[in-house]
C-alpha cells in the first residue's frame, strides 16, 4: 500500500512539473548554445609550451625575428562542433518559466 501511494503521488508531481516547463530563451528551445570558449569559431589560437630557457632566447631576439605562425588547435570545450549543452534547461529546449527568463504573473 505504502508503494503505490508514493508511486501516485510523484507521478502527479512530475505531471505538474511537466505542464509548467516553457521553452528555453537562451538556447531557444534547441538545448544548445554557442560555445563560450571558441565563440563557434570551432578552432583557437594555442600555442606549444615554452620553456625558460627558449622564451629567454626569444625576448633577446625579439628585436630582429620575424613574427610566428600561429597555430590552430581543436576548441577543448566544444571539441570542434561550435555547440555547448544549454546549461539553462540541461539539453532539453525546457526550462521552469522563472529559468527560462519568462516573467511569471
């Protein structure tokens, strides 16, 4: 008896919840954003690890060198695709009115 009434009550709590879940503004209901790292660029400037002892060479030819190549890696937050989950509404395209950014009444 305990089980089915605990069953029933979340089952009607899900159903409320269900019903007041709006489309997610920031994501626009998509559950992905741009990436806040490469800005969608899908690459970024990286550069390899210096040591001292070659930064040190570099200041003191700074003056005649000519300027690098730059180097571009795959973004380490997006992985190359240009898209974040939506961490608003989780990756679903729902979010409650308050997170969604919808005034409630």
């Amino acid at each position: 008896m305990w089980r089915s009434s605990l069953a029933v009550s979340l089952g009607t709590g899900v159903g409320t919840l269900a019903k007041r879940l709006v489309a997610c503004q920031p994501c626009r209901a998509t559950g992905y954003r741009s990436c806040d790292i490469c800005h969608g660029e899908k690459l970024m400037l990286c550069r390899a690890p210096v040591s001292a002892r070659s930064l040190k060479q570099q200041q003191a030819q700074s003056a005649a060198a000519q300027p690098e190549a730059q180097v571009l890696c795959v973004c380490p937050a997006c992985g190359s695709t240009a898209k974040q989950r939506c961490l608003n509404c989780l990756g679903t395209g729902k979010a409650l009115p308050e997170e969604a950014g919808v005034a409630s009444a």
